[in-house]
C-alpha cells in the first residue's frame, strides 16, 4: 500500500459512508454504521434468546457462585432481571428501527410504532 494511490487522512474525513441518505443542511440523518449496528444488535438479540443460550443463562450463568453471591439465591429474582434485561433490549432495538422507518422516503415504513 502507499505510493500515489493511498489517501490521506484529510481525504478519509471527507468520505461518507451512508445508506438511504437523508440530509438535513450540512448532517447526514442515517448512517451506515448506525444500520450496521442496529442490525448487529438485533441478531444478538435474536441469538441470546435461543433455546441454547436460554438453557445455560438457567443451567450455568444464573446458578453459577458469583451471581448468587452478587445478586441473588432466589433463581425466581434472576429470572425476572433476565427477563426485564431483554425486554429493555428490545425496547432499544425496536425504538431504532421505527426511527429508521420513520426517515424512509417510502410512507409505508413510517409509524412503525403504531403497527396493529
């Protein structure tokens, strides 16, 4: 790499990476890296919630020395923190994708909030 074909770090801060662009004056509203990572975070999501993972959050996290050292004995309490934990993720999650949806050109996706 190098020669006369390498960029400069003043050209790279003059890139854009963005999808769907939307621009309001001089700031780009969606961001790749924001689709990338809403999207990454929904497949965790997704991955967490497999019967694998769920089976060792109740076989091994949650029974383990430290966490009910730390937290609690009571595997009821746990479950409901587990619980409330990926009810919140969900929460973030889905607030991004309706902002997403909102900034569509295409009405359909706007006011995913109000899905029926």
């Amino acid at each position: 790499m190098g020669g006369n074909n390498s960029r400069s770090s003043e050209d790279i801060d003059n890139v854009s990476f963005a999808t769907g662009v939307v621009t309001k004056g001089n700031e780009l509203s969606i961001l790749s890296i924001e689709v990338a990572n809403t999207i990454v975070k929904g497949a965790t999501l997704m991955q967490s919630l497999s019967k694998d993972n769920v089976k060792h959050l109740k076989e091994v996290v949650l029974p383990s020395e430290g966490v009910q050292f730390l937290i609690s004995e009571d595997m009821d309490v746990l479950l409901r923190i587990a619980a409330f934990d990926k009810r919140e993720e969900l929460k973030i999650f889905s607030g991004e994708v309706v902002r997403f949806g909102n900034r569509c050109k295409d009405p359909q996706w706007h006011s995913l909030d109000h899905w029926d």
